[in-house]
C-alpha cells in the first residue's frame, strides 16, 4: 500500500534524509530547487509531501498524509489548538532539528523585575500556547501579540517587552542586541502517523518506525 510523508523545507527535510535512507527510501528531488510540492521516492510506494512546518500535523491528522516529521513545538501548539486526541499517534522522538524554545528581551531590558509575581508583560510570539502556559507557572499576566515572522523587531520597535521564539545558535538575538533570557523547553523533531493509516496500513509504516528507531540507536 502507497505511503504519504509530509516533510517540511529546510533543517527538518535536511535532517530527516539520512533516516529514510536507512528504511531503503531516497527523495529523487530537492525542493529547494523543485517546484514540485509532491517528490519521487527511489520507491514506488513512497511519496514525500511538501508542506508548511506548522501544517504537517494538519496534513497528517487528516489524512493528506499517513506520516510527518514535525517539532515538538509544533505539535504542542496543534494539540492545543485542536486537542489533545488530534488523531496523531507519536512513536518516535527522532533527535534531529535540535534547538530550544526561549524568552528573549532587549539587553536593556530589565526582565528580572519586570515578572515579579502578579505583574503583567507584552509577549510576541507565534508559540501562543507554550508562552501563555509558561507565564502563567510563575504568575505573571501577559499581552500576548501573535506574530509569524521577524520576531526580533517587537522588542526593538517597542511593539513588545518580550519574545518567545525558537533559539539555536543565539546569533541571530546577539545580532539584533537581544538577549535569552529564560529556556522555556528543548525541542527536537518527532514522527507522527495518522491512527486511521496506522490500522489500515500498519505492516510498512511499521517497517518505517522501526527502520528510523534502529538509525537513531545508532547515533
């Protein structure tokens, strides 16, 4: 029976080729430079989707696609959106596209004060859920303002107090006179499968998970 993958461009996608190479599976285009949004596998029965990061749970949750990769921080943010029996089943903490949810503030900014129990703070950030929920532990009432890009200017332009966002390297926060603050969670990229394909299609979406988890044992 064919199989669906929803990948998303860049790190994830990047990441995850030398997984499918050890389940025997090869994309036979980069979407970096296709404009294809189906790819080709070296297998019949296999065909990678490419999606938005934030709408591979989306995909697979529906049935567009029967398994994703996707980050943690995604799929925290589609379960609270969508709850928590999303219809996605979650075998496989994959350890690839590693870095962490943080809080960010200018390097002026006096953060310390600025959370003292029961005081209220500007938040910009397209992690709603995480940063409502993380604020609320320690007390504090915040503004949330959604954003989906550049989140670095809101501190700069005044729009916010703070941002939460993804961090890696902490460059790109240095090079715009931020500074981390508070590391909220780590994240990693996990994969997910559809219930429905699961039942319907267990034998080779077994074969996947176990071909991925014997990979990443090897690391």
């Amino acid at each position: 029976m064919a199989l669906t993958l929803a990948l998303s461009k860049g790190r994830i996608f990047d990441e995850t080729l030398p997984l499918l190479k050890a389940a025997g599976i090869e994309v036979l285009e980069d979407p970096e430079k296709s404009r294809k949004l189906i790819l080709a596998t070296s297998r019949a029965d296999v065909r990678v989707v490419i999606v938005r990061a934030t709408d591979v749970p989306t995909y697979v949750q529906y049935g567009g696609a029967d398994l994703g990769v996707t980050g943690l921080d995604t799929l925290i943010e589609h379960s609270a959106d969508w709850g928590r029996s999303a219809g996605l089943y979650q075998p496989l903490d994959l350890r690839i596209a590693k870095c962490r949810v943080s809080v960010a503030v200018r390097s002026d900014f006096d953060y310390a004060s600025a959370v003292k129990q029961g005081s209220r703070l500007t938040v910009a950030t397209k992690y709603v859920n995480i940063a409502r929920e993380f604020f609320a532990a320690k007390g504090v009432h915040v503004d949330m303002i959604k954003l989906y890009g550049s989140m670095e200017l809101a501190p700069l332009t005044g729009l916010a107090d703070a941002i939460v966002d993804l961090v890696s390297t902490g460059g790109t926060l240095k090079a715009n006179n931020l500074v981390e603050v508070e590391r909220i969670m780590d994240i990693s990229s996990r994969l997910v499968v559809n219930q429905a394909a699961l039942k319907l299609k267990q034998e080779p979406i077994r074969a996947v998970i176990d071909a991925f988890a014997s990979a990443i044992a090897k690391d």
